[in-house]
C-alpha cells in the first residue's frame, strides 16, 4: 500500500487531538490531572474570580511600583512585583538571596492594603476539587514565596519551564512529577499579548538556538512544531504545562497584567506552588 505524501498537502498533516486548550467553568481534578498526563495543552476557566476582586487587586497593584526581572538574563524588560525563584538561582540551587528577598515579597503583598491574599484565593478556588486543596510549596522546610504579578508588555521570549533541569535536585522536599504554570489576567492589552504553547519538550539540540546569555531560544527552535494560541481575558485563569516551549507576544495599548506562580504535582498527590 503507498502512503499519501503529505508535504504536498499541508493541509492534510495530522494534529495531536489531544493538544488543545480546553475551557472549563472551573478547574477539576479530573481536568488538573488531564493536563499532567498531556490529554490537553492547557485549561482556562474564565470569571475564575469575581470581577469585584479582579478589580481591587488590580487598583492596589496599578500603584505599586514594578521591578524589572534580571535585564541581563531577561530581555526585552519583564517587570513584576514580588519575587520569583528563577532569580535566584545559582549553581543548580537556590541562593541564599532569595529567602529574605521572599519575606520582603511577601512584606510588600502585605503593603498593598488588600483584606486578603489574592494567591491564597486562587489556590482555593483552583483546589476546590483536588484531595487536599492547594497548598505552598516548601524547600528545606522553608516556605517558598507564593508568587508575582508580571507585566510582560513587550512579551516573553520562547521558553520552557522545569524544576528538575533548572535545579540540580529537587526544588521542593516533595519530589514532583508534573509541573503547571498558572495565571490570572487583571489587565488585559488592546492588541497582542497572547500565549503561544508549542508541542514541543526540551532536547539537548535545541541548545543551537539559545540565544546568548538569555533564558529564551530563537523562535526557529519550535519551527516545525504545532501550536495553539490563548488570548488573555480579564478574570480569566489559564493553567499550562510549562515543560512544553511557550512564549507571550508583545502587547500594546493597556498593562498586561496578571498574578502568576508555578504549581506542582508531587509523588505524594500534593498540589504545591512557589514564585
């Protein structure tokens, strides 16, 4: 039997029917547990919490002044409020620098004036349905920091995310064994903006397309692979699995603004998340 030639007919190239972005009215074990086993590229659950609460964190933070990621290793500029771990980051381990500079994150949430904690609200209502709820993550019997809100106005370059290649050992004292990215949009740009999530993992090849001194890759890396695009909404939440490359394209018009953090599933069936 002589197989079709399907460069002729691009059109007619197969799809993963499983690389999809599902949207859902709430994030269920089920569907968390989908995404850990690649059955979908990522959920999104719009009005993920009241337009109310939306609107009040985003107030609090539209006044509060934004810091930039490391521009050396960052570029073009990421500006956000609170502290991720990925600055921090030496040798394979977390620095010393990042445990004050946790409490000092979590000292400035605490400044914005809020009666609650907008990522103790997300991790409730995204463990509604999950056997323990969602809890923060611990490295060393510490408390990691439970998150930063991200500007990305000039867009994120393309990028993977993983704990266990970026750290030597386990970041967390809970081995993990799937890993997510979550995000809650307040402020939404005019145009641009998107989230593109590309099928495809990290290999050894790809380092050829790293650009220098940079966290990012060259587009051409993920040339040939499919893809699917998430524009933001405000108050919408979308959940992906960050192992496969992803960029966030440049926006103008209004900030781009959502609350973020990692999450992970350890060996324990523990949801646990960090900044």
């Amino acid at each position: 039997m002589q197989l079709a030639d399907l460069s002729a007919h691009p059109q007619a190239v197969p799809r993963d029917p499983h690389f999809r972005v599902v949207s859902v009215p709430a994030f269920t074990r089920d569907r968390i547990a989908d995404l850990a086993v690649g059955r979908c590229a990522a959920i999104k659950v719009p009005d993920f919490l009241p337009a109310a609460t939306c609107a009040e964190i985003l107030g609090a933070l539209q006044s509060s002044p934004f810091e930039s990621y490391g521009r050396q290793r960052v570029q073009p500029p990421v500006m956000r409020f609170g502290v991720g771990v990925s600055d921090h980051r030496l040798s394979g381990a977390i620095a010393d620098s990042y445990w004050p500079a946790a409490e000092a994150s979590r000292a400035a949430w605490r400044g914005l004036g809020l009666p609650y904690d907008p990522f103790a609200l997300c991790r409730e209502a995204l463990g509604t349905d999950w056997p323990g709820g969602v809890s923060v993550g611990r490295s060393g019997g510490r408390e990691l920091a439970p998150g930063v809100a991200r500007e990305p106005n000039h867009g994120f370059q393309v990028h993977f995310d993983e704990a266990l290649r970026e750290f030597h050992e386990d970041l967390l004292d809970a081995p993990l064994v799937a890993q997510f990215a979550f995000n809650l949009y307040l402020s939404v740009p005019d145009t641009g903006g998107e989230t593109v999530i590309w099928r495809h993992r990290w290999h050894p090849a790809d380092e050829t397309h790293r650009l220098p001194q940079s966290y990012g890759y060259a587009e051409s890396v993920v040339a040939d692979a499919e893809s699917v695009e998430v524009r933001p909404a405000v108050g919408e939440a979308l959940l992906l699995d960050p192992r496969n490359f992803h960029a966030v394209r440049p926006s103008t018009g209004a900030r781009r603004i959502a609350l973020g953090f990692s999450m992970g599933l350890s060996i324990n069936g523990d949801l646990l998340t960090w900044g």
